[in-house]
C-alpha cells in the first residue's frame, strides 16, 4: 500500500533536507512532477524536476507516520 501527500521544495537547502530526511527509512519514497517520476533519494533526480510548483511525493510503506512527521514542513496545505 502507498500513500501520497503534496510537498513544495522552494530553495535548494530544502532539497537538501527532505533528501536527508527520506534517506534515513528504509521504505520506497518517490517524486513525481507532470509525468515524471522519480527516486525521492536522488538528489539530482529531483532536480530534475519542475521544482516551482508543488511535487507529489508517494510513500511505499504503511508505516510512514514518522516520516510524514518529518517532512511536514515541506507539506502543502
């Protein structure tokens, strides 16, 4: 089962955080942009991506509370 949630990314030192942040769970995160998906882990993948508008971000685990916790921040509201 995944779940999905809406992030912004606005400043490169916020790529770098969210980076940090899913590189510490061992589950599958990806980013997806228009149709362009890619691993949320890959630093350049997301750059890659259409950064000015908000990106989905889809969580491969059940037990993600931990994580949503963390990137709340980036959560788009």
């Amino acid at each position: 089962m995944s779940k999905q949630v809406e992030i912004k990314l606005g400043a490169i030192d916020d790529v770098k955080d969210f980076v940090n942040i899913v590189s510490k769970y061992d589950f599958d995160v990806d980013l997806s942009s228009d149709r362009h998906s890619i691993d949320a882990k890959s630093i350049l993948g997301i750059f890659s991506l259409d950064l000015s508008k908000p990106v989905k971000v889809d969580i491969q685990s059940d037990d993600c509370l931990d994580f949503l916790a963390e990137i709340n921040r980036f959560a788009v509201k």
